[in-house]
C-alpha cells in the first residue's frame, strides 16, 4: 500500500469521473484512506463525521459483500461506462461489452496490486440522512485489510 499506488487507483478514477461529466451533471469517483479507530463501523463513522458539508443526521450501515472484490466489478462496469458516460444517455450503449469489463477488470488488478495480492473484505455501505437533498445517485463501499480501511465512492449530482 503505497502513496505511488494510491494515487494510481485515484487517477484511474479520476478519468473516468471526467469521462462521466455531462451538461447539469457532476459525477465524483474517490479512493480515500480511512483513519482506523477500533472497528470498521467506528472508523467510518468518524470519517463521515469530518467531512465538510456532511448533513448533521445521518446514519450508516455496512452489510459485508460474500463476493468481495468480485461483487464491485457489475457496478464498476455501470459508473464507469454507464448511464453518465460522455456526458450523453446514448454513449454508453456503444461502448462493447468486452471493453466495459476491460475497464473493471484493470481497476479490480490496481486493488488487487494496492492490497499486495490479496482480496480486502468488503461492504456495501448505506449511509442514510440526506435523502432530502435529491438528484444524487451514490454507490459506497468499505475495502479492509489489516486495519487498513479505504472508502470507495461514486456518485453523480444532476
């Protein structure tokens, strides 16, 4: 796990979050660090908490995914050729399956690599409280491994 790395796998997502951008649309891809503080939940907790603008209510749930990184490679194929592709609701449907996977496939090796060889666990999280705000669509999720918690979030404001 190395900042070389880190930054790596941001920059991967960073393209195709400009890929994603569109007319009245923002999308945001990130892979951030999560400081541990004892527990998977508490560390997320804390890390919401401090983040600028979070809404005051908020609660989250983390339910483990059995699949692991195998379970992220249908949604990382749908934000990063998906509904907010190029910008249009069209492009995405011209863009083959096979390279759609490719795209996954080489995030999931930038993971794989960052996390020496070895799958993290991971959750999907749900994190509830401004609901109220609308037009945003979000997926997060939670990578561990020795301690090591890393959040992975996408989503796109209209």
């Amino acid at each position: 796990m190395t900042d070389a790395q880190l930054s790596e796998i941001q920059g991967y997502l960073d393209a195709f979050e400009q890929l994603n951008h569109g007319p009245g649309r923002e999308c945001c891809f990130e892979f951030e660090p999560v400081e541990w503080r004892g527990d998977l939940e508490g560390s997320l907790e804390a890390h919401f908490a401090a983040l600028p603008g979070v809404h005051p209510h908020w609660t989250l749930t983390a339910e483990k995914m059995p699949s692991g990184v195998d379970g992220l490679r249908p949604v990382l194929e749908a934000w990063f050729v998906g509904k907010t592709f190029g910008g249009t609701d069209e492009l995405a449907a011209q863009i083959a399956p096979a390279t759609r996977r490719a795209c996954a496939e080489q995030f999931v090796q930038f993971l794989t690599d960052f996390f020496g060889g070895e799958h993290p666990r991971v959750w999907r999280l749900f994190i509830r409280g401004d609901e109220g705000e609308g037009g945003s669509t979000a997926d997060d999720f939670a990578l561990e491994r020795d301690r090591h918690v890393y959040w992975l979030h996408f989503d796109w404001t209209e």
